[in-house]
C-alpha cells in the first residue's frame, strides 16, 4: 500500500510538471529594436540583427536576388512582375536612420513573396522599412496558418524615423517563439492594397531540439521505483 501512494505522489508531481511546462510556453511574439551595423561595422548595408542568437543565419540580398536553393528557398508569385531584389532610396535604414546602398527586397500590390524552408524557425528577423500600410507577414506551419503580422502591430513600435522616407517608421523586427506548435517552416510576405513592403537582412534560425522536460525525469523514476518493486515481491515469493 506505501508503494502504490508513493506511485500517486510521483503521479502527482509529474502533472505539476507537466502544468508548469505548458504554462511557460508562449505564441509567436514580434519586438522592433534599431537593429545593428552589418559585417564590419558597416553602416551602409541596412541594420542587421541585433539579438545575437547562437546558429543564426542571414540572407541580405547583396548578390542581386532572393535564394531559390539552400535553406530558404524564395519563390514569387508576383501578379504585375514589379516585386524583386533592387536598390533604390526605399532600401529599409541603418542604425539610426542610415541611408542603405545596398540591395533588399520589395514585394508590391497584390504580390507575395514565399519562404520556404528546410526545417522548422523558432526566430525570424528582418529589417523593415519604410514601413507602409497593407505589409503582412503570415507564418505557417506547412498549410497551417499560425500567425499574421502587419503594419498596424508593429508602425506604432518602431523608434527609426528616417529622414529619406519622409520620417516612415524603420526598424529591425524579431518573431520568436519558444512553443513547439508554433514552430513555423513557411513565411509568405505580402504587400496588400497599394504600396511596396521593402524589408533587408533577413535572419533565420532553426528551432531548437527540445530539453527533456522534467516529466521524462519523473516518469523514469516512476518506471523504475515499479521495476525495484517488482522485484521485490519476486523474491518475497
């Protein structure tokens, strides 16, 4: 009888676990920061991320086009033709507003541009800018829609205001998620209704490989407190 009320104690604080576990987890977030200067220190080359995360890797568009091999693989699906890589004066600020000579990607009217990639993000970042009314991300787990995010979520956050863009909101903005159904492997970017969504630096990172959790622990002591138990009453008999 002691044993079976030690199994509904362990029980016990596995469901605990297991509450607690969840209740850590959160949706897809986003925060806008002013990014940092790119490789180098440069200035010139639009902010890049400022977050430092461990096994990031960057798309920046400086070869004059969008990757269509590789880890994340860009397709258009462009209605009027306009959307593609380019350098012109709406190329998303620097670091404080710094005027960008290098390439970045514009996606216009009624046109959509589609990430695909080689396995699930946990962080995506991007410089954004001049941020215009109608830019949407969606993010999407294979066919799943998990999240949208658009001008109106994050315009009122960003503290760039650059001169050039006649003072449009700039910034470098991060989506992260700790939650494993949120995990996304597609990102579609769309400009809805008139204007351009320019966006640079594009920053990816592969979801984590989960810790085990403390119910795995407490269910291997639960497993083996049964297997010394079992034994126990063998040898009694």
């Amino acid at each position: 009888m002691k044993f079976v009320k030690g199994l509904v104690s362990v029980a016990a604080v596995s469901a605990i676990a297991v509450i607690s576990h969840a209740g850590s987890a959160q949706a897809i977030s986003f925060s806008i920061t002013g990014g940092a200067t790119g490789p180098g220190g440069v200035t010139n080359q639009g902010a890049f991320s400022d977050l430092q995360l461990p096994g990031t890797r960057t798309v920046d568009f400086n070869s004059g086009s969008a990757p269509t091999t590789g880890f994340a693989k860009y397709s258009f699906q462009n209605a009027s033709g306009s959307s593609n890589v380019r350098s012109d004066v709406w190329s998303p600020a620097g670091v404080g507003g710094a005027v960008n000579d290098s390439k970045y990607l514009a996606v216009f009217a009624g046109n959509d541009v589609t990430i695909d990639l080689e396995g699930h993000l946990d962080y995506f970042g991007i410089n954004w800018g001049a941020m215009s009314p109608g830019n949407t991300f969606s993010f999407f787990d294979g066919g799943r829609l998990i999240k949208t995010v658009g001008y109106t979520d994050v315009n009122p956050l960003a503290e760039v205001r650059a001169a050039q863009h006649g003072n449009e909101g700039n910034g470098y903005v991060h989506f992260s998620t700790n939650q494993k159904n949120e995990f996304f492997n597609r990102i579609v970017i769309s400009q809805i209704g008139g204007g351009g969504f320019e966006s640079d630096n594009h920053s990816f990172r592969m979801a984590s490989v989960p810790e085990p959790t403390a119910i795995l622990g407490l269910s291997a002591v639960a497993g083996a407190l049964l297997l010394k138990r079992k034994k126990q009453v063998q040898t009694e008999e």
